[in-house]
C-alpha cells in the first residue's frame, strides 16, 4: 500500500501575512532592523523568496508593518493596564523606566529610521500614540484633583521627550541606572504637574508600558 500524504494545510492570505510579519519580529530579535532582509525573513518562514514580495513589495514595507503588529499590540495592552491604576498610579507606572527589551526595540527602530521612510513614518504615528495616551493620563490627574496642567498635551510631549532622552541614557549607553532614570523622569513630572515631591516613587507600580519583552515572545509565535 502507498502510504497517504498529507495535503499542508493551504493558508489565507492574512494568515501567511500575519505568519511573514511574526517572523520578521523573530529576525528583529536577533539581528535588529537593519539586519532584516526579505530573504532572512523568508528562510525563517520556510517559504520561496518570491513569496514575500507578493505580500511586501519591499524590505522597507515588511519592517515598518512588523513594527507596526508589534506596537499596536503592545499599546493595547498598555491602555488596559493604565485603565486599572489610580491616576497617579497611573502616571508613575507609564513614567517608570520600562523593560530593556522594549526600549532597545524603539531605540534600534529610531536609528534606522533615517533610512527606511516607512518605519519612520510608523515611528511618529507610534510616537504621536504614545503623547496621547500620557495626555489620558494626566487628565486624569488632574481632574481627580492631584496635579494641575494648564496643557496636558504639551505636558506630555514634554515629558515624552524627557522619558525617551533618558531612556537612551540608561539603556543605550548606561550612562545612568533605573533608579536615577525614575529619579529624573519622576522629578520633572512632579515639578511640572504640581504633585508632592516624591509622590510618583511613592504609587509606582510595576511599569505599566512596554512589555516588549513578554509581548514580543507572544507575538512572534
């Protein structure tokens, strides 16, 4: 008797979609943006080069899309947890020095910016996401009547800027430590939205942002 075959099971076209970006996000894990190209990617789906570019055109589109996946996924997850604490809570934990391999991801994705346009432009929708949601929360505050803000969307641009300034310090280069990057972030917030020194050390959670490193191993399977 011949022995049967079995048929692979035939995939839609978001399936293999969805299949070619977690990829992506598993060669991003290992080799950074700028190793990633549509040939790595489609070795480590285990499909004909070819394949890829019926779904992305260029090398370009493939990162800014995975970026994307990862990303959006991410905020969701963030939201619901900010949904969760108290105000300043709330505040502390967004603020809070998050996980390395979070930051590591936003920080490579920044340097190849400049050369790939797509995930430059997935960066600043990213960015602009992000200044909204601490905008959220220091609404939050302050109609809880724990802070004050005069502008809370120009509050949290600022305090986005002084965030990521130091999180490339702690993590790119440790050039400081996390409880000096909580000290800093923590003291500019404080002085800026009225609240009592120390106050944001006080209510801080575990970090309530970038679970790079736990939704990133999901995400990739």
């Amino acid at each position: 008797m011949h022995e049967l075959r079995k048929v692979p099971e035939r995939k839609s076209s978001d399936e293999r979609r969805d299949e070619i970006v977690r990829a992506t996000l598993r060669v991003v894990a290992v080799k950074g943006f700028a190793g990633v190209t549509l040939r790595e990617v489609a070795t480590e789906v285990g499909v004909v080069h070819g394949l890829i570019r019926h779904y992305f055109s260029t090398r370009d589109d493939l990162v800014a899309a995975a970026f994307d996946f990862a990303v959006t996924s991410e905020l969701a997850s963030d939201r619901a947890m900010l949904d969760g604490l108290e105000p300043v809570a709330a505040l502390a934990g967004w603020l809070a020095s998050t996980p390395e391999d979070h930051y590591r991801v936003w920080i490579d994705a920044w340097s190849e910016a400049g050369r790939t346009p797509a995930l430059a432009a997935a960066l600043d929708r990213h960015h602009r996401d992000c200044e909204r949601i601490l905008t959220t929360v220091i609404e939050r505050v302050v109609d809880a009547g724990l802070g004050s803000s005069a502008n809370p969307a120009a509050d949290s641009r600022l305090l986005t800027a002084v965030a990521d300034g130091v999180a490339v310090q702690h993590h790119g280069i440790a050039a400081i430590g996390v409880a000096e990057a909580n000290d800093i972030v923590f003291g500019v917030a404080e002085r800026q939205l009225g609240l009592a020194p120390g106050s944001l050390a006080r209510a801080n959670p575990v970090p309530a942002r970038g679970q790079w490193a736990e939704g990133a191993a999901l995400l990739a399977r």
